[in-house]
C-alpha cells in the first residue's frame, strides 16, 4: 500500500494571462480560471478522497475553496507547498525582467540549479523544500487519498523527482493549470499514476499553460 497523492494545479490568474512572474506574490483568479476551478470540481467529485490540503498562497486557497464546494474535506494549509520564491523577479514579465536584471535573467534561463535569486530561492533549494514536504504528508496520510492544490513548479518538482531528473535540465512536459495529476508515494519510492489530465477542459478551451 501507498499514500495516493492527487496534485492540482491552481486555475489561471490575472497574472498568469500578463505573464508575470508570481512566485509568492498573490494574483487573483481570472474569470477563466474561476471556471476552470469549478470544471476540475465537478472531475474531482467522482473521486474518492480523504482530506484536501492547498499552498496557503491567495490562488491555491481560492481553487482548493470552490473545489471543496463539491467535495466538503478537512482542509489544511501548507506554506511548504507555495510555489517557488522568485525573489526581485515576482512581478514582472520576462522582458521587463532581462532589462532590469540581465545577468540574473541569463542565470535562471541557463536552469542554474544552484542559482539563488535575490531575494528568492533556488531550484535546488526548492526541490528540498517541496519533495520533503510531500513525503511528510505521505507518511501523516499513509495508506490514503489526499488531494493537493498548489503550483506548478511544485508539480515540476514532484515529476523530476519521480523521474530523478536532473535539475538542470529543461523541463521537457506541459502543466495546465487546473489539471490533474497523480501519484503513488511509499517511503521514498514515488511513482506516476496520471499526468496532466485536462479532459474536463478542452471542449470549453479554457485551458492555458504557463
């Protein structure tokens, strides 16, 4: 027996659409999101889980909220979960980003694993942060279906973990937000169940991918 971890990605925001980046600043859903947030609600409710824990970030929570709408579970609150702190970098869009910080734009579009924003984090420092935290849930919730709204990089840290990618290497793999992802979780063995999955969203084109 495993722990079965399902991992949402929380719906499109404001800032998703601009294409800034958000890290741990707070964008509100968009109105695209808010119903892609209830599409995956719906997909969920022909689900079994036991208990529904989301980022504490302002978008994890209004997602994971319309969400346990439809599915009523104990709901907890991870800081650990939040997406990747993105230091001087949350805000701004890639161009306003490499104008204003060249050399650390040229740092982070070589994935330099070891590079710490300022102000941020690093990917490795994320990976650590994120793979640790799930394994702890895993072992809080052995043997049972728990269900996690978060962020994508949180998602990308989990599949190369699973995967035991290298860090430094491009991701090579799509994450919608508001699709849905599984995986099964023993100890330190982590294995893919589904990825990706935006079949409750495509015939609305509703979909964006960041």
């Amino acid at each position: 027996m495993a722990t079965e971890i399902t991992i949402i990605r929380h719906g499109e925001t404001v800032w998703n659409r601009q294409k800034r980046i958000q890290g741990q600043r707070n964008s509100k859903l968009s109105e695209n999101g808010i119903t892609q947030a209830q599409l995956v609600a719906k997909a969920l409710a022909k689900r079994e889980f036991d208990v529904l824990v989301s980022s504490d970030l302002e978008r994890a929570v209004e997602t994971a909220n319309i969400i346990n709408k439809q599915l009523v579970l104990p709901h907890e609150y991870n800081a650990n979960l939040r997406e990747r702190l993105f230091g001087i970098f949350e805000g701004k869009n890639f161009a306003e980003i490499e104008e204003k910080y060249p050399e650390e734009f040229r740092r982070f579009k070589e994935r330099d694993a070891g590079f710490v924003v300022p102000g941020g984090e690093s990917i490795e420092q994320m990976y650590k942060r994120v793979t640790s935290e799930i394994e702890a849930i895993s072992r809080k919730y052995k043997d049972q279906k728990v269900l996690i709204v978060s962020h994508g990089l949180v998602l990308e840290m989990m599949m190369y973990k699973t995967f035991n990618l290298k860090l430094d290497e491009p991701r090579a793999f799509s994450i919608n937000n508001s699709s849905i992802s599984s995986f099964y979780i023993d100890g330190d063995n982590w294995f893919l169940k589904e990825w990706g999955v935006i079949e409750h969203l495509v015939s609305l084109n509703v979909l964006n991918e960041l």
